[in-house]
C-alpha cells in the first residue's frame, strides 16, 4: 500500500472566530493567519460557532464552566443561563458534518470550543479546579474520539502544527485506505506502510501495536480496525523526538545498506549523526534516503510514510 497525499484540499472544521469572523461574546474575533493563511493551503476549512448555532446572540452574556453535579456551561453573570445541553446536542447534531471532517481547529479557552485549556470553575464560579476541555469539544471527542482536535492559539508553535498536519494526513489516509475496507489485511497495511514514522514518535507504544496487530483473530473485524486506528491516533499524538527519528532513520537505512556501496553508506550513516547532534535538518538525510530508494527492490521500504514528504518540506511548518 503506498499512501498518497491528495492535491485537493482536506476537509477541517475550524471555530468561526478564528477565521475573522466577529462572533465572540463581545462581538470581537480572534483571527488566526497561521489557520486561514498558511494551513489554508492544504485545509479546506469548515467555520463553526456553536454560542451563535444555539441561538446565543453577538454580542451575548458570557457562559463559563461550572463543576458541580456534572460539568456545566452557565452564565457568568447570570448563573440562570444554562447552555449544557444545548451545547451538547449541538454536537450531536452536526455529526454527520464531522464524520466528513479529517480535524478540528478550536479556539482555546473558550467555554465551548477549548481543548485542553478551558477553566472549570467551582460551583461558586470564582476558583478554578482544573483548565481542560469546553462542552461542545467535549462533546466532539466523545463522539469522535480519533479525530484530530487542535486550539488554534497552539499551532503557532512550529512543532506543534508539525505534529497537527501530521494526525490530519493520517486520519485522512486512513478514511480514504482503509473505513471503506477494515479488513485485518488491509489495516495491516496501513500499520505498515506507517511503522517507521510511529516508531519516531514512540518505540515502545510502536512496538507494543505491532504485538496487538500480530494478534488481529484474537478480536473482531470492526474492533481490531478501530483499536489499531485509535492506538496509531494516539502514538502520532506525541511528538516526535530526535533521539525516536534518528531510530527511524537508522532503520531505514538498515533496508538500503545492501545496495549502495561503501562510500553511500558511509555518507548516509554520517548524514544520520549530524542530524542526530542536531547539525542537519531531517529533510536532509529524507532527501538522501529518497535518492537511494530505488535501489531496493524491497516493497517495505519503498511504502513507509516517514520518506514521504514531511509537513515541514512542503513549507506548511514556517510562517511570516
């Protein structure tokens, strides 16, 4: 299975505010170039504002989370505004949206779109217990528990957007490779075609999925495909540490030392160290790793997501 990255653009659902448009509580927005300008070229963005869709107007009394039987979305002023269920069944609603979507970008701290940084307050709405995710993306992974989410405000860090453009890739490949086919063999391949770039981002959860894929009769056609999708989620939501890609990278040399002659292996293994020590970036030793690919009549090699190119190479990781 050789996975292939489309030229057409990949569906993403994004928070409305964060594209410009002036639908925050206070009738201000939070636009995001690095969303709109930069992963635009290969998003095809999806605007949502779940405050607006349940009919709260702009601007419109601020709503904030409340612990107190259960989490709870109420307003801050006025504790009688009470939004939970709204914002839930909101979710629910656009699900068969989403089911088309391959990520989501979400404004951080917001009460409904936060991921991980949204504050849950005591009961009395002053102290703050815990910052984690708001209702309506709460919702979302409960419904969607694979599917890449992202705050906004957290992909202007270079790594961190790396790593988003990376989920969304494979999330997508996935959809396109494999829910139409779960058969064990054809996950198999996609695990496959996917072992080295999971191995850069964690050798024991990598190899820990490669002991469960070996054991594919052991579980059910349509759980073995969700278990091996959620886990594959899971591993490519680490980020990737040099010391995991120089690993990676070794392993796949090991697969071309065999047809280049001593002074190719000399040079690509040197290459491999100076990016380790951090002296080259790791596009050079892709670029190099590429030109010897084909060589090797091996089909393992030649199908490994991590040669493909890298969301920094297709200039998706620098922004000015």
């Amino acid at each position: 299975m050789n996975i292939q990255f489309l030229p057409n653009k990949i569906p993403v659902g994004i928070s409305r505010c964060a594209v410009g448009d002036p639908v925050r509580y206070n009738g201000s927005h939070k636009h995001s170039k690095v969303c709109t300008q930069l992963l635009g070229n290969c998003f095809e963005l999806q605007a949502y504002c779940p405050e607006v869709a349940i009919g709260l107007g702009v601007p419109r009394p601020p709503i904030h989370l409340i612990v107190s039987d259960r989490l709870r979305a109420v307003g801050r002023d006025d504790t009688n505004i009470d939004v939970t269920e709204d914002l839930e069944s909101y979710a629910d609603e656009i699900g068969p949206e989403v089911e088309l979507l391959r990520g989501f970008i979400l404004m951080q701290k917001s009460p409904s779109c936060g991921v991980r940084t949204t504050p849950h307050y005591k009961e009395d709405g002053r102290a703050v217990l815990a910052h984690s995710a708001g209702l309506f993306a709460a919702r979302l992974r409960e419904n969607f528990p694979h599917l890449p989410m992202e705050e906004a405000g957290r992909l202007n860090a270079s790594d961190i957007r790396e790593n988003f453009l990376t989920r969304v890739f494979a999330y997508d490949a996935w959809s396109r490779y494999v829910s139409d086919d779960p058969r064990p063999a054809r996950v198999i391949e996609f695990y496959t075609a996917y072992k080295y770039l999971l191995l850069a981002h964690s050798q024991p959860l990598t190899r820990a999925l490669g002991q469960f894929v070996s054991n594919s009769r052991a579980v059910s056609t349509e759980d073995f495909a969700s278990e091996v999708r959620g886990r594959i989620m899971e591993i490519l939501s680490l980020l990737a540490s040099r010391k995991d890609r120089t690993n990676a990278l070794m392993h796949s040399q090991g697969h071309l030392k065999g047809y280049l002659n001593k002074e190719e292996r000399a040079e690509l293994a040197q290459l491999i160290e100076e990016y380790r020590q951090g002296h080259k970036p790791i596009s050079a030793v892709l670029t190099m790793l590429r030109h010897y690919l084909p060589r090797s009549p091996h089909h393992f090699i030649h199908s490994q997501v991590l040669l493909a190119a890298e969301p920094a190479e297709l200039g998706l990781c620098e922004f000015r």
